[in-house]
C-alpha cells in the first residue's frame, strides 16, 4: 500500500492551466483535450473552454466546448463555503487513500453519506429517499408486491381489499410523514428549552453550543475554571451508527489534525457530488430548452483517479464528473449597459424573466438565480454602432444549475418554491 500511495502523486498542482492537456473520459474511451480558456475564480466546480484534439463530431461536439468539472481539490468556492482547511496537497490525498483503504475509513465514509443526504432531504423538506428501518407495513406492502409480479397479476385482480389499501396508503404516507418531521422540530425545540442545547447535525466539524453557554465558558475561562467548557454536544456524541465508525476511524486525539482533513475531503465530495448530479438533472430534465434558453449539453463525462485507484471500491471518492457543454461567446447580463444600445436593454431583461418562468414551469427551481447567471450573445450581424437605430439581435441563455431543486423532490400538491 505503500507504494501505491506513492502513486497519488500524480497530480502536484492544479492541471487546470491554459495550454495544458487533460485527459476525459467519454461513453468509456479517453480522449485528450486542450485547455483554451479557463473561467475563475473556480466556484463549486472548475469551468473551462476546450479544444478536442480529436474528431467528435458524432458526439455533435465541433468547435470549442465548455467543460464544467466537479473536482473537489480545486474548487477554491467549495472548499471555503465547506471550511476546508488550507488548499489541497499531494499529502492530503495520500492521507485519504490510507484512510479509504481501511475497513473502518469505508465504514464511516458510507455512513457519512448516508447522513449528509438525509440531512439535506430534512434541510429542504424532500421526500426521503433512505429508509432508516422497514416498517412491518413496508414489509407487507413489499410481499404484496412479490406476489403480484411472480403470479402475473395487475392491481385490479387483487380484489377490493388490495385496492383499498394501497389507495389508503398513497393518502396517509404524506400525511405520516409530515407528523414524523412536525415531531423531530417539536423534540428539537423542547430539548433546546430544556437544556439549552441546539439539535446538531451528524456531520458537525465543531461543537454546536447555544450563546448562554459560550458566556459561561468565556467567564469560566477568566477565571480559570474548565468545569463547563464540553457543555455542549458534538455530531460524534450522538449515538448512532455513525458515532461508532467516528470513534472507531477517528483515533487518538494525536491524530486529531490527520483525521481532520480527511474528514474535511470526503465531505468535500459528498457536497461537489450534490453540485454534479443537481446540475445534470437540470439539464437532462430541460431538453426541450437546450440551445434555446439554456446552453446545449453534449455529454457527461469524468477524469479518471490514480492508476492505484481504479478498480478499487473507493476508486469514485478518486474521481471527477463533469459536464460538456455548448460554448456560448458572449457577455455576462451585468455588463449589459456597456456592451449594447440602450434600446435593447428592456427586450433583453423581460428575455430572461421569461427564461426564468419557464425554467420553473419545468419543474427546476434554481436557487442561484442571479444576472451573472445569464449570457448575452449577440447576433454578429448587429451593427456595431450602439446607437444606430437598427434591430439588435441577441441570443441570452441562462447557465450554472448546481444550486438546483426539482418539483419530483416534493410531496404531490407541496409548496416547493
């Protein structure tokens, strides 16, 4: 294993470098391309321009493409919004295939994941998609169901009991749920009022603790008394099994730092995957405004990990997805008044708030919507007089969905916006 993590030091700086090659993957073949342009600061992904130096054209790639790549390493954005201590290093990642080639560091990883998609279902209201433990209901409900397929019978052949029960349980599941997430913030506040401690997420790198007693600790700490200082509660107090792979993964408090920035990686990726898949979705649910209000999206595609890497279990935690995509020349929104005649503005502006409506009609809520998020291409027959009277043409297209949410993460007739 030694040698192996050796071999992670493939990659010492950010290859993310005007002139430099980078090798993607595309449908399970790699192909080389050249960096011609780059767009930073880098923000949750690392955005560029690239020239293929081979011919794609069954892909209906021609020309330059934009390539958004969700690589936790160098999205400087990511790694600030998440506190990723310091910029990454050969070290750091060495650190991290030691961690994910134990037993344990897979266990907490998995299980970490796990938690961090929960909480995000719990943050924005979501339908679950992880069930914690099958119910009994569930389980008949399930053997119903493996009934129904191995004898080849429909709904309407199970009699009128069958029906009745699954219509009863497509109307009590919302409301059963709603009662589950009305009980956790009614439990959340009580244990506030009577402890004065704030409910933790699972995933918490600090100590949550409520302002009365960050005073105690401060006057305690004047004069000198560290009786109160661990009042509050940590994620890795709760127990669950994520505390257990914790405490098992985390070691001694020597290894406190190490365990850290391991720690702070994988949920760097667990984040960026969010990011990824989000805007994937908006894309592939758009398909009808591809190339109209939103760029065309040609293919997904990845950078593969270390050779040492692949193949392995943990090999995906190593890798890089992205997104190619339609290059569109042109400005940014805010630098409207400065790049067309003022005739054009209003057209333009009641553009993008059709875009923005439309969009939404699609089901996809973005939650970054904002004017940098808009590219204004103009007609390059335009005349380059601002002030001339004739006809301004243009193109606007709306971009960046990483900050996405979708009308099928919410309960039928819940209010999602």
């Amino acid at each position: 294993m030694e040698e192996d993590a050796k071999m992670i030091d493939e990659v010492t700086e950010c290859p993310y470098v005007v002139g430099n090659k980078i090798i993607l993957q595309l449908e399970g073949r790699p192909v080389q391309a050249t960096i011609v342009k780059t767009f930073e600061p880098w923000t949750q992904s690392c955005a560029m321009v690239l020239s293929f130096d081979s011919d794609l054209s069954s892909l209906g790639i021609k020309g330059n493409v934009v390539l958004k790549i969700y690589d936790r390493r160098f999205s400087t954005k990511l790694r600030s919004i998440y506190k990723i201590t310091g910029p990454w290093t050969p070290e750091i990642e060495r650190d991290l295939y030691e961690f994910l080639c134990s037993d344990k560091g897979m266990e907490f990883t998995i299980e970490y994941e796990k938690a961090c998609i929960k909480q995000r279902e719990e943050d924005y209201c979501f339908m679950p998609t992880i069930v914690e433990e099958d119910t009994e209901e569930q389980d008949q409900q399930n053997t119903c169901e493996q009934e129904g397929t191995n004898g080849n019978d429909n709904v309407s052949s199970k009699g009128n009991w069958y029906n009745l029960s699954m219509i009863s349980n497509k109307l009590l599941s919302p409301l059963l749920y709603a009662y589950k997430m009305a009980s956790r913030g009614l439990f959340c506040a009580i244990r506030l009022f009577l402890t004065g401690v704030t409910a933790v997420v699972p995933w918490g790198r600090h100590k949550i603790i409520d302002i009365e007693t960050q005073d105690i600790n401060r006057k305690n700490e004047v004069k000198g008394d560290n009786s109160t200082k661990n009042h509050g509660t940590t994620g890795e107090q709760q127990t669950n099994n994520l505390d257990a792979a914790v405490g098992d993964a985390g070691g001694s408090e020597d290894e406190e730092g190490k365990w850290d920035h391991r720690r702070e990686e994988i949920d760097a990726y667990v984040h960026k995957q969010f990011y990824y898949e989000s805007e994937l979705e908006a894309y592939e649910t758009m398909k009808d405004l591809q190339d109209i209000s939103i760029p065309r999206m040609f293919a997904r595609t990845k950078i593969l990990g270390p050779k040492c890497t692949q193949g392995q279990p943990f090999s995906r935690y190593f890798e890089h997805p992205g997104i190619l995509m339609e290059y569109i020349e042109g400005f940014p929104l805010p630098e409207l008044p400065k790049n067309a005649p003022k005739k054009a503005w209003q057209p333009i502006v009641d553009k993008a708030i059709e875009i923005v409506n439309e969009i939404m009609r699609h089901g996809v809520l973005n939650d970054d919507t904002n004017v940098r998020c808009f590219i204004v291409q103009p007609d390059p027959a335009n005349d380059p007089d601002l002030d001339s009277d004739s006809e301004y043409k243009f193109k606007l297209a709306m971009i960046d969905f990483g900050h996405t949410r979708f009308r099928r993460q919410y309960l039928p007739g819940e209010d999602w916006r």
